[in-house]
C-alpha cells in the first residue's frame, strides 16, 4: 500500500490519469489521512472534482475540524467550502 505522501503526489501530478488521481483520493480517505485530503481541498491548482472527491473522503471519515476549517477558509472556492459546511 502506499504511503500518503506518494498517494498526494500521484493527485497533483497533472499527467496523472483522472482515474489514478480519484483512486488516490479514495486511498488517502482509506488511511483516513486528514492532513493530506485537506491539503487536497485547499490547493487551487488541483482541478475541482478532485478537491470535491477529498471534501467526500473527509466527510467519510468524520473528520469535522478538517471540514470546519475549509468551511471558513475564504482562500478556498466558494462550492468546495459550501460542501465541506456540516
């Protein structure tokens, strides 16, 4: 299984397939790894559906400081930031 760090690097490398991209996203949420799913949802250069698919992953997980902090974050996309309210 890979580590978070190599399963964050897989999402934001851009020639990675989308479907690699999703799948890390999924995995990351697996081993409920809050730092990196958040970090996912707050990088503006990630394309939106995967910033979506970390807002899931971190809902999945119940991980309600790391919504709490996007909610309120305004550097974040306003649709990413509505989804991650509780």
């Amino acid at each position: 299984m890979p580590s978070a760090s190599a399963l964050f690097q897989q999402i934001v490398t851009k020639s990675a397939p989308r479907e690699t991209r999703r799948e890390a996203i999924r995995e990351l949420g697996r081993l409920e790894a809050v730092t990196q799913l958040k970090t996912v949802t707050q990088t503006n250069g990630i394309h939106g559906v995967f910033r979506r698919d970390a807002v899931t992953e971190l809902k999945e997980i119940g991980a309600m400081e790391a919504l709490e902090t996007i909610a309120q974050d305004r550097a974040v996309d306003t649709g990413i930031r509505e989804q991650a309210r509780i």
